[in-house]
C-alpha cells in the first residue's frame, strides 16, 4: 500500500455531527434557574438590604460594641452578593442561548476566578465575624463585670480590622488556584471561521499541588466550619441558659427585663440563621476530607453538582437575610431605619400628630365658650335688671374670660352646664322669654321702666 498524504484541509465535518456537537452542548434547567435566575434575584436583595444595614449600624446612635461586628456582617455580606453576580448573570441568560454563545471571554472568564475568590472570602469573614460578636455577647451577659473593660467599642474595631487583614491573606491563594484556558478543539470546530474564542478556567499548577490542595481543605474545613460552629453552638446555649435565668429572676422580683436584652436575642436569632443555611456547606466540606476524588475529577457525578449549587444558593441566601433578623428582632435598628428611610409613614404620622392637636384645640375652645355662656347666664340670673356701671362690669369679666381659653371648668359651672345642655335640647319660644331677652339686651330701656313704675 501506498502512503497517503493527508493534510488538515481534507477533513470536512459532516453537518449532522455538527449539529449533534451543538446538540451536547445545550444548557442545564437546573444550573439555568439554580445558578441562574435565583442566585441573581437573591444577590441583588442582598445588595441592597446591606447596604441599608450598613448605613444604619454605622450612625452615632448605634453606640455598642455589638453593633460594630454588625456592621462588619453587613460589609462582608454585602461583599459576597456582589462579587457573585458575574457568575450568576452569566447562567441567568435564556436557556435557548447554547453554552458556546454566552460570552465566555478571557477578560470575562478572569473576573469570573478574582470574583469567585472574594465571595469565598467574603462567606468566611460572615462565619468568623459571627463568632466575634457571640463572644462579645457572651462576655457582656456571662461575664459583667468584665464585659465593660472588653467590650468597647475601641476592641469590636481592632478585631473586625483584624478578621479583614486575615481575609486578604486567605482571599489572594484562591485567585491563584484557577486560570483561564482556552477550548482550541471546541474553536476550530464551532468558529473556524470566525475570531471568536471561548474559555473556561480550569486548575492551575498551583490548584494541582496536592499539598496546596489538602492544606486548604483541612483549612477550608476546620477553620471555616467545625471549630466556629462550635464556638458558635456553645456559646449561644449558655447565652440562652442565662436569658432564661434573668426573665426568672425578673419575674419573682417583679423588676423590668434588662435593656439590651432585645440585642441578645437578635444575635440569637442572626447566629441560629447562619447554623441552618450554613450546614450544607459544611457538609460538602466534610465530604472533600471523606473523598476528595470526586471533586477533584473535571465532571463530578450530577447529583453531587446539584447538591454543591444548592449549598452555595443557600450561604448566598444567608448573606441576604441578615437585613430581615435585623428588623424582626432589633427595636433600636428598627426605629432607626423607620426614621431614615420610611418617609412615608414619617409623614403619615405628622398629619396624624396635627389633626389630633388641631382637635384637641377645638375642644377646647368649644368648652371656654360654652363656660363663657353658662357664666353670663348666672350673671343674669343674679341680676336681671343691672345698672350700666353693672353691666360694664360684666361686659369686662367676660371679656377676660373670652380672651383666656382654658381647658378645666369650675365645679360650680356644671350644672349650669347640663341646664344650658337641656335648654339647647327643648328650645321654648314664648313671648315672655322674648321680651325679657329685649329687656336684657337693652338695659336703659329697663332702667327708664323701673323708673316710671317707682315714680
């Protein structure tokens, strides 16, 4: 047989095996809502609920040492949703769009790796800045006497700038663990005659190390997971030992409940969340110390990855419902974001406000002018036919009384209030009233009768 001389030119790639290639290639439901439309709906109210929570727990208002670790949570859950929108966008678009149309570039596919590792960072510093201020709690609940020397807030700033140095160090391997590359085989086949390039990252010399490799794992599991959890585990039951034993206390001595006690509780309740949306996680972390193998492999078996997505859309989820234990729990955070931010309700109770002092104020002056009447009618139940040097003198007192609008009346007057009230009821119009009311009004006309009668 003779050689062939075969060049690359003579292969041709039948349509059918083209389009079954573009075929394989199609995209998962599950990654598409999964890693895509939930995660990215989650990050965005991340976004904005720790932004909120920042910029409350930072005013002067907020002055505790609690409240600075607070703010760190909030820093670094904030951190985490949004260095995860790169990943989740890109998984968010339509599912008819195939694998090798979405913008897998290599500026795009590096953003992907740096943005992957400041997430995996910014979901440590949460883990370690809740066990900061569980033993802050700890200490000002279990320890009082000492609580005011530690607990400042001098401290909470010096440890939250501590947790944030170790996080660069433990954030800048995991940049280096991945890198780009280039799918060659994938390009010459789909864009052969097109400039365009697809990449994906895969694991760098470094990420191959096998010493690198367990190293961070027994970092990633114990340091991450097992020994906070547990410091977090053991002391929230002694924080709920000892809140038990004080609302005792306070119930037998019929004293009010200690004031920071609503603080102990929010953290209970912001520590409590992170234990159950962080658990499966750390169960993936156990699982790379049982068998690393089948993370190691380039396609681990599909129900491992569907397990992997939803532990990360759960740690994702507790970085965006911190806000949300926040208000239930916190009063003080929660007055002070209505005051801030709930301008609407602010304006609602002020028209509030103004329409119950507006009421308030016509009350009052309907009962100085029902006291003005009731007093002028004894007057003249006195003195039915005053003198003008009299009646100027009442003219003066019920001027003063006019003038001056109080708001309590006499107890002498109250009769004549229900007489005034009851006349009001069954007006009678007769002719002798009528005609005394003009006597009344016209006191010379009086005078003049009584004259004539007594001459």
């Amino acid at each position: 047989m003779s050689s062939l001389n075969i060049t690359d030119e003579d292969f041709v790639i039948d349509n059918d095996v083209l389009s079954a290639i573009r075929k394989s290639l199609t995209r998962n439901p599950f990654d598409h809502y999964v890693n895509g439309v939930c995660g990215l709906i989650i990050c965005l109210l991340g976004i904005v609920s720790n932004a909120l929570s920042f910029s409350i727990l930072i005013r002067r208002v907020m002055r505790l040492s609690t409240y600075v670790y607070l703010a760190g949570l909030c820093l670094s859950d904030f951190t985490t949703c949004l260095f995860l929108l790169p990943g989740y966008i890109l998984n968010a678009y339509p599912l008819e769009i195939p694998d090798y149309d979405l913008p897998r570039t290599y500026a795009y596919t590096k953003l992907l790796i740096i943005a992957g590792a400041i997430s995996t960072t910014g979901r440590v510093l949460s883990v370690w800045l809740c066990v900061a201020f569980t033993i802050d709690r700890w200490i000002m609940i279990c320890r009082p006497f000492v609580g005011p020397i530690y607990c400042t807030m001098k401290n909470a700033r010096c440890v939250t700038i501590i947790i944030f140095i170790i996080g660069i160090f433990y954030a800048f391997p995991l940049v280096l663990e991945y890198e780009p590359h280039e799918e060659t085989a994938l390009n010459e086949i789909l864009f052969a005659n097109t400039n365009k390039k697809n990449y994906r990252y895969i694991l760098s010399k470094l990420g191959k190390n096998s010493i690198f490799r367990w190293t961070y794992v027994l970092i990633n599991a114990l340091g991450v997971y097992v020994i906070p959890l547990t410091i977090i585990i053991i002391l929230n039951r002694k924080l709920l030992i000892s809140i038990r034993l004080l609302e005792q206390r306070s119930a037998e001595y019929r004293a009010p409940s200690p004031t920071k006690q609503g603080v102990t509780v929010m953290l209970l309740a912001t520590t409590i969340l992170l234990l159950v949306f962080r658990l499966p996680s750390a169960t993936i972390s156990i699982m790379w110390l049982i068998s690393a193998k089948m993370f190691i492999n380039e396609k681990p078996p599909f129900l491992l990855r569907k397990f992997h997505s939803i532990a990360n859309l759960c740690a994702t989820l507790n970085a965006a419902t911190t806000f949300i234990m926040f208000i239930i729990y916190g009063a003080k955070f929660r007055s002070e974001f209505t005051n801030i931010y709930c301008c609407c309700l602010n304006r609602l109770k002020r028209k509030q406000v103004l329409f119950n002092n507006q009421h308030e104020q016509n009350i009052k002056e309907i009962l100085s002018s029902d006291i003005n009447v009731n007093e002028q009618s004894i007057t003249n139940q006195i003195n039915p036919f005053p003198i003008n040097q009299s009646y100027g003198k009442v003219r003066q007192v019920d001027t003063r009384h006019s003038s001056s609008a109080t708001t309590t009346t006499s107890i002498s007057s109250l009769p004549s209030l229900r007489r005034l009230r009851y006349q009001r009821r069954s007006p009678r119009y007769s002719i002798e009233r009528e005609y005394d009311f003009m006597n009344h009004n016209n006191p010379n006309r009086n005078l003049q009768q009584h004259y004539e009668l007594t001459t």
